[in-house]
C-alpha cells in the first residue's frame, strides 16, 4: 500500500506530482491512500520516483476539473482524481466525455458544487473596516462549503488591488498588504466588527436597487440563500422589503399609465389538425396557434429560425418583448449577448437552428412596459405540439437547452440548472441534449465581477456544445 502526504488541502501541484510518477508505474488506484500533512499517517512513504514522465500527457480538460474540484470538501477527491488519470493513462483518452461513468459523475458533481460555492464568496462576502496604525484595513467573514480560498483570494487582490483587507474563514485566512497574498490560519466570526459605515452603505444601495414588483421569495433564497444573510448587512432590510412589497407595487402602477395594446398581425384562426411537413409549413400553421391563451395578448407567434441541417439547436424559454414585435427569436438583449458569446465560442449563429419552448410572448404589462413571465408547465405543454416538430425536422445531433423552461420542455421533467448544467443528456441513439443557462440570466446579475464570471463559463459551455455536436 502507498501512503501520499500533501502539504494542505487543496496541494493540486503535490497531488499532480505524485500521480504523475505512480500512473506510469502501474500503482493501482486502491493501492494508494492520500492525506494532508495534518492527518497523515506517520509511516507514510513519499511516492516512487517519475516513470517516463517525459513522455505522460493528459487532456486539459482533465487538468481543469482537477483543479476545480481539489477544492471540495470530500475525503475522497484525491482518489477520485487519481482513478481517472490513471485510466486516461491506460488508454481511455476520451473518458471525460462518457457523462454516465460513475467516477465522472461524481468529480463532475464535486467541480460544479465548488464553482457555485465560488460565485456565492463573490457575491455574499462583505467587508467592514477596522483602524489599523498602519491604515484601515477592510475584513471579510465567510464560512464556504469548500476548500476555496486560496483559489479565490488572486480575484478579490485583482479587484480590491488599492486597499489592505484580510479574508476570514474557518479553516483559514487570507491577508493583501497592498503588495503581498499571504495565507494564515482560519479564524472565527468573533474577529470581524459588528458595524461599521459599509453597513449603512450596503443597506441603502439594496433597498434603491430592491424592485418589489418583481420579487418572487423562493427564487430570492434560491439565489441568496439564508445561510448567508447573517453575514450580509443588507439582509436586515429584506423582512420590510418582502412585508411592503405589495403596496409598494400597488403604488408604481397607479403612478403610470398602462400601454396601448400592440397592433395584431395574423387574425383567429383554428387549431391545426395534423402535423405538416417542412419548417415553412409549420411555421405559417404555428402562426395560427390558438393551443393556449398566449396567443390573446401576443403580437405574433415567434417561430424558429436557421439551417434546416443544423448539427445543433438552441432552444430558449419564449420571446421577449423586442421578439414579440420583429417575429424572430433572440434579436432583443438576450439574443445579442447570445450572439456575442457564440462568436466567442468560435460558432457560427448562421449554422445553428434557433428556437424557443413557447412561441408567444407572456407578459404582464407594467407602466409603459411589458414584463416578462414565465411560462407555466401547462403553456410549456402545449407548444410542445410545435418543438417537438422542429426538432423532427432538423434532427440536431445536440440541442443546447437554455435555462430551465426548456430543459423541462425537452426532457419532459423539471430541471434544476446547476445540478445538470455541463452534462451530456442523450435523448436518443443519435441525439442529445445539453443544459446551461439563459442567456437573460447574465443581464439580470447585479455584480458586475460576477457577470463576467458567469459570462465566461457560459461561452465555455458553447464551447463544449459545439465539441459534442462535432
């Protein structure tokens, strides 16, 4: 048996070193136990020295999640991390790509839990001042799920680069001296103030920014979840914000007048019967659809668009207001970050088939706008009738499913994006389907570090989309 020693928790270089020297001697993964210098066993014995190291490569890709996922908090990551290079070194070059292979699964699951416990530091933590004799230092209090700080503390230097602040976590601690990142043991919530004037500040800005017609509770903690509102300063303010809500909305209604009504393009006409052939049959029969109530208030049914042969096909929630009006998908704010992102992604828009689970726009008119709502399964249901048609008729070896509207639009169940996000999810013997975000998801962040964060792992998402759909 072979006992690996690494210096701490999240030693990628120590654990990267050591795999590469025993993957080329043949040691089997359940032959080798991994620890950290704090719990290691005092008989454990350094690993044999590098085999053909020269001439052992692995995918980047492999290195990637390695990375990310060295950072949860699992006794097992090393293992785990280990059993796959080792069988990408003993000839299954392509096993990242085989979605269902338990041990993939399972690291994937690690790198996606740790990634969300990223976004949330950068979002949730806060910092408050303390006067030091050498200036005013800023320190911030979080408690993460995973081993992530070390691998976060260069963002914030990059974005704090100008002041002195120190990180505080339990298990340890990050200190920028205006020059230098230096780590440190973990610490406790008592070690942060209580108050300071950032409180003030931070309660104010939620409370300009909080928009109490659009405020949906469950969504609100599914995204800023209650074990962090004790850290947030502006966290205070939300019992009032949600009590007042209603009579706030009430309020801005009265305060603006309601639009007219926009001009119809197509007159009532019947459900179709059957199911034509041809994109452009289908089209002008979907441009007819009376299948649900949408169609009241919509300006025109929007309808897919793009190469009849496309390899691979976009499907979003419903059109937005700007669709609405030119009667094409993706053309409003969402569609152009889209398009931005695709090119960035090295994908032609012109060779893709794009399209959305519900071809009305559903709105709730406001003021002089009209606000998007989304769809329910119900209306979901019955544009299938017109989805799964396009998608009979292009036959798309991948189709990307954009949030959660359309995933649960193709895959028939609800979705919960973080936890399928990235995974390959066949369909058929020649089709499948890949879940990200929506695009509209990325204008509606607050944080502007955190929108290009997202933004980033979106056009790799496409980037992966397109390597599946060849």
């Amino acid at each position: 048996m072979m006992h690996v020693v690494l210096a701490h928790e999240t030693d990628f270089a120590g654990w990267r070193t050591a795999a590469r020297s025993l993957a080329p001697a043949g040691v089997q993964p359940q032959d080798v136990v991994w620890s950290v210098r704090e719990g290691a066993d005092l008989l454990a014995v350094p690993a044999p020295p590098p085999v053909g190291a020269a001439s052992f490569s692995v995918p980047r890709a492999l290195l990637e999640l390695a990375e990310t996922a060295v950072q949860a908090r699992d006794p097992e990551r090393f293992a785990l991390l280990y059993t796959l290079l080792f069988r990408v070194h003993a000839g299954e070059r392509h096993l990242l790509d085989q979605a269902t292979d338990p041990t993939v699964h399972r690291v994937s699951g690690l790198a996606r839990s740790v990634r969300r416990d990223t976004d949330k530091m950068r979002a949730f933590l806060r910092f408050r001042e303390v006067v030091e004799p050498e200036g005013t230092r800023h320190v911030g209090w979080f408690e993460p799920e995973h081993y992530i700080l070390e691998a976060n503390a260069p963002f914030f230097v990059r974005r704090f680069a100008t002041m002195l602040w120190s990180i505080l976590t339990p298990y340890r601690s990050a200190h920028w001296d205006g020059e230098t990142l230096s780590f440190g043991p973990g610490a406790d919530r008592t070690q942060v103030p209580d108050d300071d004037a950032l409180e003030a500040y931070w309660r104010a800005y939620y409370r300009s920014i909080f928009n109490p017609a659009r405020l949906k509770v469950a969504a609100m903690t599914s995204e800023m979840p209650r074990k962090y509102w004790k850290n947030l300063p502006e966290a205070a303010a939300i019992p009032t914000l949600i009590r007042t809500a209603q009579q706030r909305t009430a309020a801005m209604v009265e305060q603006t007048p309601m639009p007219s009504r926009p001009p119809r393009k197509s007159a009532p006409l019947p459900v179709p019967e059957g199911q034509p052939a041809g994109l452009a049959a289908i089209a002008q029969e979907a441009a007819r659809c009376r299948r649900c109530p949408l169609w009241e208030r919509a300006t025109q049914t929007v309808f897919g668009e793009g190469a009849r042969d496309a390899a691979m096909m976009l499907v979003g929630e419903q059109p937005g207001d700007q669709e609405d009006l030119a009667g094409r998908p993706f053309v409003g704010p969402a569609g152009q970050l889209l398009d931005r992102a695709l090119q960035e992604a090295g994908i032609d828009r012109t060779r893709l088939y794009v399209t959305n689970a519900v071809k009305h726009f559903k709105f709730e008119p406001r003021g002089k706008r009209r606000i998007h709502q989304k769809p329910d399964s119900g209306e979901i249901a019955a544009c299938k009738f017109w989805l799964d048609q396009e998608l009979a008729e292009v036959s798309p070896r991948l189709t990307v499913l954009l949030g959660a509207s359309a995933a649960r639009a193709v895959l028939g169940r609800a979705v919960t994006i973080w936890r399928e996000r990235g995974r390959a999810i066949p369909l058929s013997a020649n089709a499948t389907a890949f879940v990200t975000v929506h695009p509209s998801f990325l204008l509606r962040l607050p944080d502007e570090a955190a929108k290009r964060h997202e933004y980033a792992a979106f056009v790799r998402d496409l980037r992966e989309a397109a390597r599946l759909a060849g």
